[in-house]
C-alpha cells in the first residue's frame, strides 16, 4: 500500500522529478470549463500567426493568407503537391495550393507543441495523401468519416482538408498525426496500443469533441470501456456494421483519452512522459522503462489508469460543449456549424 500510494503521488524515490504544474486544473475547474481545446484559437478576432524563437513566423497563416499564396521561401510547390519541413503532401490538381496550405501549417505547429510534449524529434519525412473527396478517402481506406486518417508504414491518407476544415478538426487532425508519426519513428512502435493511441487523441487534445461524441450513446449506458477492450477495437479494422463502428471507435477513443489525461495530468507530467519514450526510442524495453519512469510495469500501471475506474475527468459535467469558445463559455453555446458526422 505504501508503495502504491508513493508511486501514485509521485514521491516514489528514483522516480524522475514531477512537473510542478502538474495537475494543471482542479477537478472544479474540470468541472465548470470542461477539457481544454486551444486548436480553435485562429478563428477568434485578434489572432496573428505564431513566431519561434528568431521571430519568424510560423504555423497557420504563413503559407496562404486566405486564397493569396505568401511565397515562403521553405515551401517547396509543384502541381499537385506541396513540402514544408518534414511534411509532402499530395493532391488532385484540381485543388487551389491554398486549399491544402492550412494542413502544413498546422502539422508544422504540431510538431513544435506535438515534439515537445513527448519529447521527440522527426525522423526522414512524412509523405500524405489527400483524396479528391470522402467517397475516395473511403475507397482507399475502407473507413468511415468518423476515423481522420489511416497511418501506416511512415505514410498518411488523410481526409480531404476542406472536409476537416468545415468539421473544425484540421488542427487536431494535424496533432494526432504528428503524433503517431513520432512515435512510429522513434522506435515507440512496441508501446502498447493503449498508449500510443491515446497520446495521440490526448496531442490533439480531443478531449472536448470526444466528450461531445459520447453524448449520442451516454443515454444507452456507460460508454468508457476498459483497456483490453479498448486496444482491441483500435487494433482491428473497421466493424461491417458502420454505425456500430463509429460508436465504438469513438468510445475507445475516448477510453485511452481517459487513460492518458490521468497519466500525464495526474502522474508527473509530461517529464515522466518523455522519461519512459526517450528509454523506449533508446533501446530499453517498454516495462523497463515504464518501470524507470512510473515505478510499475505497463499492465499495472494501465489497471490503475482503467477509464472504466472511478469518474471521468470532467466528473459529471459531461455535456455537449462548443470547441470554439474558451472554457465555461462553451457551456450551452450555440456550436459552429460543421458538415456531417462531427
């Protein structure tokens, strides 16, 4: 019991140190503003583009303003494709450059705030393919609007990026996939699906569309599911019937979300976090370094970390809010309008 409760305060002796700021909301303000969701910044009055440390700018914005392109000097252009950084993406050329601009500038702010929060740096290039439309998205992946993207071998098929644009998800779609893309790279590819899955939705910081999703089947019953479960539903390909494919795709989403907000907002930190990859990406097994980083084994530590065990983060505030509006000004706005299937 001791130990137990050491290692789940994070006084556990050899432990790497806890970030002081972590956990960065109490359960009330959980409770009154739900999941944090910065990734609808850009739309509000004010806004300007980010800039890194030598005051260039970056991110959205800085390759197309709009339909007018800006002719950055690191944006390679060619018909049907464009390169920024570690990112190639390739398209009809029926496409204005500018239609998929806005998913380059996001994935190369992802992977400053992506690469930072687990500590990990690229590794060759990213080539991703965006289809004509979501009948062909469908065709190539044999998935449904509700999955994002299928990532697999070091290469993406993403949705059509005017699609995530009018579903608000381009910024996160950009997140989880830079995501997946450093851990696959990093050699994190033997962390468990648990893991890896939901430090790619936790990236992206999902928390407040997943919520929102889970609204349509909260009133059938509890919609966390327990990790083994969870693991098995995002290790399978789609379900036949796709009704129940979307539900449960997005209730094991939501599931390793769960698990991965209690193990960094709750656990440490992302130090702890970036401990246990660097020693995977270095070589050590995965319990070792889980063990290193935590003080227990990978199975133990997602037994404590179960979403199905104890209340959700947000406790009972589960209900639908808009990703737009900054914290407690979510609750009970009227939601940006989207196409099908947000």
């Amino acid at each position: 019991m001791m130990l137990a409760l050491s290692v789940l305060t994070g006084c556990a002796a050899g432990l790497p140190t806890a970030d002081p700021g972590f956990p960065r909301f109490t359960p009330e303000q959980l409770h009154a503003d739900g999941y944090p969701d910065p990734h609808h910044a850009h739309v509000l009055p004010g806004w300007t583009p980010r800039r890194d440390a030598a005051g260039r700018e970056f991110g959205y914005r800085t390759v197309c303003d709009g339909p007018r392109w800006l002719d950055r000097p690191d944006v390679a252009r060619a018909a049907g494709r464009l390169s920024l950084g570690p990112f190639t993406v390739d398209f009809d050329t029926a496409y204005d450059p500018c239609q998929i601009a806005p998913l380059l500038e996001h994935c190369e702010a992802a992977l400053v705030d992506v690469g930072a929060l687990l500590g990990l740096a690229p590794v060759g290039g990213l080539p991703i393919l965006n289809p004509d439309n979501l009948d062909e998205y469908g065709q190539l992946t044999g998935q449904g609007p509700w999955r994002m993207m299928s990532y697999r071998d070091g290469a993406c098929t993403i949705q059509p990026v005017p699609v995530l644009i009018a579903r608000t998800l381009l910024p996160h779609a950009a997140c989880e996939l830079t995501a997946r893309w450093l851990l696959d790279v990093n050699g994190c590819g033997a962390l468990p699906l648990w893991l890896r899955e939901g430090l790619a939705v936790y990236a992206a910081d999902l928390g407040v569309h997943l919520n929102n999703y889970m609204g349509q089947f909260r009133p059938d019953g509890p919609v966390l599911l327990p990790p083994g479960e969870a693991e098995a539903l995002l290790a399978a390909g789609p379900l036949p019937d796709p009704e129940l494919d979307r539900q449960m795709h997005r209730r094991a989403q939501y599931s390793v979300f769960v698990m991965v907000w209690r193990l960094v907002e709750e656990r440490g930190g992302p130090t702890r976090l970036r401990a246990l990859l660097a020693d995977v990406r270095d070589g050590d097994t995965p319990d070792t370094a889980c063990r290193a980083a935590y003080g227990l084994d990978l199975a133990a530590l997602a037994a404590q970390l179960d979403a199905t065990q104890g209340p959700e983060p947000i406790g009972d505030a589960v209900q639908s809010r808009s990703p737009h509006l900054p914290g407690a000004a979510r609750d009970g706005a009227a939601p940006e309008k989207r196409t099908s299937d947000e």
